[in-house]
C-alpha cells in the first residue's frame, strides 16, 4: 500500500481525537525504518548475497500490507457505514 493510500485509509477509520498521534506513529515507524535500513542492506550484501536486501525488503513489504489489510478488514470507513 502506498503512502496516501494508507494514511487515507488509517485515518479514515480512527476518530478525529486519534488522527494525530496515529499519523505520527505510523510516519514515525516509517521513517525510523528508513534511517536503518541501509546499515543492515550493507551487513548482508556480501558475496554471492547482493539480491538478500531487495527479497527481505519486499517480504517486509508484502507481510505489512497483508497486516494492515487484516488489522481493518473489518473496519468500515464512517461515511460507508451510513
């Protein structure tokens, strides 16, 4: 999912009292991510490993937007619940 999708999504189904604080921790999580990333990229691109970073980037992107999708697959937007 990417970013506007799932700030829209994410803040569409939390209250209004709640949209800050879970924009800032989802940015947040996002951008700590970021800031590491390419430390640990560098440790495991070694030898015969140089594809390692791209596979274990793309399961961690795939496992959170399974997490996500099944965290509100329940969860209606409120102007759908209408």
């Amino acid at each position: 999912m990417d970013v506007p999708t799932r700030q829209s999504y994410v803040l569409a189904v939390v209250e209004p009292s709640e949209r800050t604080v879970v924009s800032g921790v989802t940015t947040l999580v996002r951008v700590a991510a970021w800031a590491v990333a390419p430390g640990f990229a560098g440790l495991i691109m070694t030898g015969d490993t140089m594809f390692l970073p791209l596979v274990i980037g793309a399961t961690m992107k795939i496992g959170y937007d399974l997490a996500l999708w099944r965290a509100f697959r329940g969860i209606k937007p409120p102007e759908e619940q209408r």
